[in-house]
C-alpha cells in the first residue's frame, strides 16, 4: 500500500492553495461579520447524540462514528455545521436577544459524496439568522450570500428557490404504507409524473402540475398561485414571492433567479424556503441554504432559523489561481540587514543555504524571480 494513499474523496492543499484557502475563507467571514454576523467554532467531534438531535437525523447516513475510551459513547465526526450552530443557538447562547446571527468556517467529513461531488471532506463557510422566520430574513440570508461571492470576485450568478416542505403540505392528509410512500417520494425526485399518476391521493394533480412548473421566477410563481393548493403551501408561495420582489428590487441583470418548487436534494432538514448559488461554467452549486426549525428541549422552546453554506473548495477551483509574491533570494546569509527593508517592500525572503548555492540558478530552482547580491536587487 502508498504509504501517502488518502481515503477517498479527502485532499491535500499545497502551495500555494492552502494559503489561498485561507485568504478566501478570511475575505467570507469579515463580509459576514460586515453584516453582523458573529464567528463561532464548534469542535470537530461531538457525541453522535448530539449531531442527530432534531432535524440532524436526516443526516445520520453520512456520520463517521467513533467510541471516546473515556466516557464509554459514540461520538460522531461532524457532516455539517448548521446543526452545531443550532445547539449552540439554543444551548450555550439561549439567553442572547433574538435574532441571533451567527458565522463559522471549518471542515466537515461525510460517508458518501454527492452525484456531482465526490468530495467527503468539504469546506464549508456561512451564517445563521435564528430566532426568525420571515420572507425578510429569507432575502437577508441571500443577500449576504450574494456579496460574500461578489467580495471573491464572482458576480454572475443564478439564485435557483425552491420550497422543500411544500411536498409535505400536499401529503399532509394522506395515510400511505411506507413502501408506497418511498415509491411516491423517489417519483417526485425524479419528477416521474407517469408513476405518480398511479397513486390516487386529494392533491396528486397539485403535485405533478408542481413538478411542470419551474423556471423564471415570476413565471413560475404565477403558474404555482393558480393551483389548487392548502393553506400551508400557499403560506409558503406568498413568502417565496415576497422574497423574489426583494431580490428585483436590488435590479442586478448578472442574476438570474428561477424557482422550482419540490426541488429538495440537500434539504434534508429544511422546511421553508431554501435556495442554492449557481455559477455559470460550474456543474455543482457553490452554495445552498434555506429556513429550518430548531426543536428546544419541547416544543414551547422550537424556534425558526434561516441560513446559508457556501462551498470553500468548489469556490477555489472557480476564482483566479492564487500567485506567489515576489520571491528574492537572499545571498549573503541569514543576518544581512537589509531583510527587513525588503519585507516593507512585500518581498517574500527566501534564505540561500551554503548546501545548496547561493547564486542564480539556486534562486530560479526555489522560483524566485530577484536575488539580493552584492548589497542589489537583482531581477532575474
């Protein structure tokens, strides 16, 4: 076995993208803090009983699990942050005013990558906006997530909505076996309206005149608000248009935005509005969020959150390749004086080693592009 084999889907980051990374994960969060969003760090491991509380189910698939000798329970390896968020939100922060906002940036590892992403160690960077559940607090959420990707220099992008929960409004009433449920469920994820015109329930043409419907946002929208649709379900298209008249009104034409209602791939605990950031030339999205319920220690202590993750790795492979500075050989051993001169000057100091040589050819070999010699900046 190459002893310098990694798992699948896992990476290294060398010169100079991990430099990179860190630059870009620092430009996210001061956008995020800009917008008064507050950076927290929650461990990497936590006690799997935590990362499955409430909605964090939905993502015990994707859990590496570990024994801790000490206290003798499983711990979990974390597949996402939002959920720590949450537990921090509702825990640690409980006596905080509401809204609370809240960023972080860190690493996550999951079971399985995704069909577009093979990754399993991801990065991610985002915020949390808890304690609101409104089409205002939805558009914040986008907003802030459109000017962290301005802030990297991409500002042509498509903001797809979709509303994961609406599927569940429709089938609210309806008593199915699990298997024909799971069945119903793969049809709509698949949008097989031949399948689900097999099953006979109150809202199936509802449902498939859904799936029909996507594309530009307003389009959509109108052709969704002429179906036959509950109360709950139309609550949620009356939020959804809220929050694309907020969008059009900053009147940005690098935006497209389009809607397609039952699209839910990666909502697994999202139950309002929920988005995901495209970016022209990119198979997969480079972010995605929505609005999701926190459940307290009862129902009397649940609460609403809104937020949003954008992808640090997916983000890299799309901004300019990172630069070295300029590198200078330094010739004349490791105590010249001059050093410090050439610091202020955003030289990047590279000692030569008698090992190796000092002189020119040494410095293209290490990439330098000067060399200091002779008391001069020589360009090479």
């Amino acid at each position: 076995m190459t002893r310098s084999l990694l798992p699948s889907g896992c990476y290294d980051l060398l010169p100079p993208y991990a430099r990179q990374e860190s630059e870009l994960s620092h430009s996210l969060l001061s956008v995020f803090e800009s917008f008064g969003y507050e950076q927290v760090s929650p461990p990497l491991l936590e006690y799997s009983e935590n990362l499955l509380a409430g909605r964090g189910g939905s993502l015990s698939s994707q859990i590496f699990r570990v024994m801790d000798p000490v206290a003798h329970k499983v711990m979990g390896i974390r597949a996402d942050i939002t959920l720590q968020i949450a537990r921090i939100a509702m825990n640690r922060l409980n006596n905080e005013p509401r809204p609370l906002r809240l960023c972080y940036n860190g690493l996550i590892l999951r079971m399985q990558g995704e069909q577009l992403k093979s990754d399993r160690q991801l990065h991610q960077a985002g915020i949390e906006l808890i304690g609101v559940a409104t089409a205002e607090a939805d558009a914040e959420i986008i907003l802030v997530a459109v000017e962290a990707l301005k802030k990297t220099g991409i500002t042509k992008l498509s903001i797809d909505l979709n509303l994961p929960g609406i599927v569940g409004s429709l089938l609210a009433a309806e008593k199915f076996e699990e298997a024909e449920l799971q069945t119903l469920l793969k049809a709509i994820a698949h949008k097989d309206s031949s399948t689900i015109r097999n099953f006979s329930f109150s809202y199936r043409d509802t449902l498939i005149g859904l799936l029909q419907s996507s594309g530009n946002a307003e389009d959509t929208l109108s052709a969704i608000e002429r179906l036959d649709l509950p109360d709950s379900a139309r609550r949620q298209c009356a939020d959804l248009r809220q929050v694309v008249t907020i969008l059009r009104k900053r009147n940005n034409q690098d935006w497209v935005i389009t809607i397609d209602a039952t699209e839910s791939r990666g909502a697994g605990y999202h139950s309002g509005i929920g988005f995901s950031i495209f970016v022209p030339g990119v198979a997969c999205e480079v972010g995605r969020g929505g609005r999701y319920k926190i459940q307290g220690e009862s129902s009397r202590y649940d609460t609403e959150a809104t937020g949003f993750t954008l992808y640090v790795e997916t983000l890299l492979d799309i901004i300019p390749q990172a630069k070295r500075g300029k590198r200078i050989l330094i010739s004349e051993g490791i105590n010249n004086t001059e050093v410090e001169k050439l610091r202020e000057q955003s030289y990047v100091i590279i000692y030569a080693l008698a090992e190796y040589g000092k002189n020119e050819a040494e410095a293209r070999r290490l990439g330098c592009g000067y060399i200091y010699k002779d008391n001069k900046i020589i360009e090479l």
